[in-house]
C-alpha cells in the first residue's frame, strides 16, 4: 500500500486496490481453514457433542476474522496512515535498515 501511494495514488485508493490484491488469498485461507473444522461438527456420539461446540466456536470465529480483515483492516490502514507527497520524509522502520538496541 506505501508503494502504491508513494506511486501517487490517494491512501483510501491505495488501501481499495492493496485489498482487492490480496482478497482472493484471505478469502480461500478462511475457508480452507473453516472447512478444516466441519468435519467435528458432523461427528456422531458423545464425542461429537462434545466437539460441536468447540468447532462451531472455531469456525464462527476464523470467519468472523476474515470478515475484518477484507473489510475494516484496509479501511483503518487509510485512516491511520496519512498521505504520501513528493518528498515525504521516511520514518525510521521504513528506511529498511535494522534498528537495534543500541541506536
């Protein structure tokens, strides 16, 4: 998204096209990870009704993640973030050099 704004786009155009680029990989993660856990939802027994409420519980909560991140997370990075000009003077943890204790 810095790359995309430092290109001069806006960061709310900036964090749209960075969701729209990852979208499909957090969405198939969720899933994948969601289906993960139907299969002890569906187990018979006392085991099964053991497990039902964990994994419903698992599954209610990787989905509800998903959800933020393809939605509130792109919003609260242009929101937080703020715009890039020309000249725009870098931050220390964007320069890519390590800091260490010692600086």
């Amino acid at each position: 998204m810095i790359r995309r704004a430092e290109h001069g786009e806006s960061i709310l155009q900036a964090s749209y096209n960075t969701a729209g680029e990852i979208s499909l990989t957090i969405l198939s993660m969720t899933l994948s990870l969601a289906a993960v856990f139907i299969p002890l939802v569906l187990l018979p027994g006392l085991l099964g009704r053991i497990f039902q409420e964990f994994s419903i519980t698992i599954i209610v909560a990787i989905l509800a993640s998903g959800l933020v991140s393809l939605t509130l997370t792109p919003l609260m990075c242009a929101r937080i973030l703020g715009e890039r000009r020309a000249g725009h003077k870098r931050a220390r943890m964007e320069n890519g050099r390590a800091i260490s204790s010692n600086a």
